[in-house]
C-alpha cells in the first residue's frame, strides 16, 4: 500500500530515540509513545492547513484518528510503511529496538504469573505480538488524551457519534478536544487494517 502524505511526515521522533529501558520498561514506554502521540497532535493541528482549527468540523478529529491508528501499528508491529532506504534503517531500528523493550516487559510479566506465561507462551519469535496488542488495549486511551491534550482543539467533534453511554455504542459524537467524556477513544481505526485506512485516505 502507498502510504498517505501524512504518514510520510509522522511524528514519531520520541520512539526513535528510546534507549536505556530497564525494569520500568512499561513505564518508560508509555511515556515515550505519549511524548510521540502529543507532537504527532501538535503536528497535525499546525502544519495541516486544510484541516484549520477555524473550521470547527470534524476533519482535525479524523486526521488525529489515523495518525493515532498508525502509531498503533508501530506499536503493535504491524506497520507497513518502508520510505526510502535511510527511512527503512530507521523504522526497522525502531522495530527492533521496541522489541527488545517488548521483551523486558515480557520476562518481567511472566516471571511469577503463570496465567501470564500460558498467554504469552507463543512468543516464541521474540517479536511479542500479542504482548504487544495487549499493551496497546491497556494504554490506547492514555495515548489518545496525549494526542488530543491542546486547549485549541476545543469544540472539534468526531465525525461520528462513537462515545459509550450505559455501554452502548453510537449514543453521542466526541464533542470537545475529539473525546468522548469520559476521556474513551471515540475512534477504532487502529483496529481497521492499516492498508484499508490508506485506501480510503486517497480516496477522499
């Protein structure tokens, strides 16, 4: 899939520069990938000048929803973007270098709890992917209140009413800063495959 001229200029210079993770790996981590998510958001809202803050829609929602979906797939390891040769270097040192944080995290979870080493036990490949989902399931929603954290983001709604209410789904629209009330993601993009989010973004 060709990635999107947004994905080209994706934020991610925190996750690059990760080093030195010891026992508090998932700490760190979730620091780093929220330090990541919140100059993605500020990218987006001043660089982006079709999606202007002037413009109280819900086009500065969905660009912050697919590079919130993208980052996801860094995460989780299923990102498909290459870039050129210097961009490829780099992407596959970030890959390697959160599976090596991965696999702390790994070692440090399972070392008494057995429940946790039935359900990691297949991470034989040393490239945790379920781990990693797990993860991501746990701190999406811390990712995505570091993304959408600007005061300028104010009034700017989701483009569709996605927001739990007695958990039901589709009760009412994201309306301030992208959120629900509650601070729940409004969006499931990361959760749509990362090709198909491409397509449609080329579409419009």
């Amino acid at each position: 899939a060709c990635a999107p001229f947004r994905r080209l200029h994706l934020c991610h210079h925190n996750l690059e520069s990760i080093s030195n993770y010891d026992s508090n790996a998932k700490h760190k981590l979730l620091l780093d990938v929220c330090m990541a998510a919140k100059y993605e958001g500020d990218s987006i809202k001043t660089h982006y000048p079709q999606h202007q803050l002037t413009n109280k829609d819900s086009q500065i929602c969905t660009v912050l929803a697919r590079s919130f979906a993208d980052i996801g797939d860094i995460v989780r390891g299923k990102d498909l973007f290459l870039g050129n040769d210097k961009e490829n270097k780099q992407r596959k040192k970030l890959d390697d270098k959160l599976k090596e944080i991965f696999g702390k995290i790994h070692d440090d979870v399972t070392k008494t709890n057995g429940e946790l080493q039935t359900r990691y036990n297949d991470d034989t490949d040393k490239n945790y992917y379920q781990l990693r989902e797990d993860w991501w399931i746990a701190n999406r929603d811390q990712v995505w209140k570091a993304m959408t954290c600007s005061n300028e983001l104010k009034d700017n709604r989701y483009f569709r009413a996605t927001c739990d209410i007695n958990n039901e789904k589709g009760q009412y629209q994201a309306k301030d800063k992208c959120r629900c009330n509650d601070n729940q993601v409004p969006t499931f993009f990361d959760y749509v495959p990362q090709f198909l989010r491409w397509f449609e973004e080329w579409a419009e």
